[in-house]
C-alpha cells in the first residue's frame, strides 16, 4: 500500500472555537516559540479525491498558507484502517510529531494502541471517542448543510424520489442521511429517499452503477455520502440526475446537474485545536465544529436552482447558525413509528452519536450489506 509524507510549515492563530474555548485570532505572540511543532495528519484515501481527504489536506494548507516556520505538518495519505494505521502512527511519532490527526472512523483501534504507548503525544481521532489523557475527538456537523440540501433537493424534484449512496451504516451517515430526508420533507412531504451502502469509503465504477441504477427507478436528485464523490457526480451529470456534493465543491464536474453540497473548511479548526495544545489548554474531549463555526458549509448553488429556492436554503442557513432552528429536535418518530425525542427536545451529542434509525421516508437497510 503506498502512501507519501509531505512536511509543510504553517503559523497557527490563536484558538477559537465557539462552545468551547474564544480568543483575539492573531494576539499572542510566536517570537518566544524555541523550536517548531510537529503536526502528522494521516489520511484513508488520496489528498486529490475532490471530497474527505482533499478537505483534509485544504486544512492543512490553510495553515501552511500562514506559516512562519513554527510548526511542521507530515501528511499520509492512503493509509488502510488496519495494522497499517498503527505502524503509520509509530513512524510519525518517531519523527517527533507531537499531536496528530487521525481522519478516518476505522482508526480507532490503532489510535488508541499508540496513545496507551506514547502520553507525551496528543492525538485527534475522528468520529470515535476513548477516555484517554491524551486522546480527543472530534467530528463534523455535517448533517446541518445537508439539511439544507435536502430542501434544495425537495424543491427541485419532479419525481419525488430521492437517491443517497453512502459508504457505511455508521452514526454520522445516519445523521446525513436522515437530516437530508428531514429537509426534503419539510418542503415536500411526499419526496422518499432511498439509500444504497457501497461499505467501502471509495469505490468509484460502484458508484457509478449505483447512479445508473438509481436513475432507472425514477431517483432525479442523488446526494451521497462518499470520500471520494467524482464518480457519482460524473455519472449524475451524463445521466441527467440532479446531485448534491459533499466535502468539497465539485460544481465542475456536473455544470449542469449540480444542485448545491455540504461542505467542510477545516482550516481554521484545525488551527485552533493546534494553538489549544501549543497553549497547553488542550483537554481529551469531543470537540463537534458546525454551520455555526464555519467548519461545515453550504456549498455554491447551480444554475438551474431558483432564486426563490436558493434566497428559501440562504434563510435556513441563517436560522441554523443562530440556534432557532435545530435539525434533530421533537416530537420527531423514527420509521417505525418509535418516538426518538419527545416534543421541544432536541437530541443531544451521546444520542447523535449512537444513532442508527431512518426517519419516515428514508428507504433502505440499517444494516451493511454482504
């Protein structure tokens, strides 16, 4: 399995996290730094995937953009979530980086090993948490965009059924997903989405069938849930399908389909979560940066959305960084029929992080296919 190292030096400002920590961006001074900080990322799949892992390495980049030779990132890229992962983390240790992010959900296992052995490194797993002094964790609202997108996507239909392809039947594609259905449905409660798991995080000609047969069924608007979404955009745009992106803008790839996408800015989180640890204010904590934060976005609109829908997402935008509006909040069933949250609840991060229902109108298995 191959995989490249990249040292890159960039300035970190001062931390800034709503909800969690507030500081002045720029006020502290670096002239009094000794020495440069080492700072490993370790990445599933190829920086270049227009999706997880190129929105990864953008983070990266925005703080190398302002480098002043105080720190030095090292950055790994197709690295499996297997006994790889583990023997990846021991060789940037040994190269001195001192905090290091593990962007991948199956790195956890390895994580934690490597965290048992080495306390004097901190270290950043993604979606999963661990009670260890040094092990912190963090994950996306990436559900919030999506909901938006999912009124785009309620709008534009015309057949009223909706496709996701998604990697794994995990809790934070559980959010995605049912967030999605949520926003289509609170514009058009006839509109039905129907998932299709790929269990695997990028599997390009698989997803390009998948858009073929999604389209077959009638499916006119396709949001996905994938690393690496080229393929699923091409596809929609050479079948006609309507696509919402993920992670990244990939307008380019489908001029004439694309509808609008959730995407992720990590740079300035990541600064942050640098500056914490620099600052020696780092705790092992679940860290979730959202709409309101920046770090998860509303992607560009496509020409063929309306004012009035694109001014109608703009609105819920708003709302949703404001806190009056809360994606997850009852009374709200699951497809079952089962109550998830009683009236004027909304659903806190322990159930977000443990949630493996379909809200009414999401088609599809709950569990991984063989």
């Amino acid at each position: 399995m191959r995989w490249q190292l990249r040292f890159l030096p960039f300035f970190v400002p001062a931390l800034i996290l709503g909800g969690f920590w507030s500081g002045s961006g720029l006020s502290r001074s670096i002239a009094a730094e000794p020495q440069a900080t080492k700072v490993g990322f370790m990445c599933v799949g190829s920086i270049s995937d227009v999706g997880w892992n190129c929105a990864h390495d953008a983070g990266r980049l925005y703080l190398e953009k302002q480098s002043h030779n105080t720190i030095k990132t090292v950055i790994a890229e197709n690295i499996p979530e297997s006994a790889e992962a583990e023997r990846l983390l021991e060789k940037m240790i040994a190269q001195g980086n001192t905090i290091i992010f593990a962007t991948a959900y199956g790195y956890m296992e390895s994580t934690v090993k490597c965290a048992q052995r080495h306390p004097n490194v901190v270290f950043m797993q993604m979606s999963r948490f661990a009670k260890l002094p040094n092990l912190g964790c963090y994950q996306q609202v990436q559900y919030q965009p999506l909901y938006i997108a999912g009124i785009v996507a309620g709008r534009m239909t015309k057949t009223n059924k909706l496709g996701f392809i998604a990697s794994h039947p995990i809790p934070n594609l559980m959010q995605e997903i049912n967030a999605f259905a949520l926003g289509a449905r609170s514009v058009n409660p006839k509109v039905q989405t129907n998932v299709v798991w790929i269990n695997k995080w990028s599997d390009l000609p698989v997803e390009a069938e998948a858009v073929k047969s999604l389209g077959e069924q009638g499916i006119d608007v396709i949001a996905n849930g994938q690393d690496n979404q080229t393929a699923i955009l091409k596809a929609c745009q050479d079948h006609g399908i309507y696509c919402v992106g993920l992670y990244m803008d990939g307008r380019k790839i489908a001029p004439d389909r694309w509808l609008t996408g959730a995407g992720l800015d990590w740079g300035p989180f990541y600064a942050r979560v640098v500056d914490s640890f620099r600052d020696k204010t780092w705790k092992p904590i679940m860290l979730n940066p959202d709409i309101k934060s920046g770090c998860a976005k509303l992607l560009s609109f496509g020409d063929t959305v309306p004012k009035p829908v694109r001014d109608e997402a703009l609105q819920k935008e708003a709302l949703l960084k404001s806190g009056k509006l809360v994606v997850f909040s009852g009374p709200l069933l699951d497809r079952e029929g089962k109550k998830r949250l009683n009236a004027g609840q909304s659903a806190t991060v322990e159930q977000l992080t443990q949630m493996d229902w379909f809200v009414p109108g999401v088609n599809g298995s709950l569990a991984r296919r063989d």
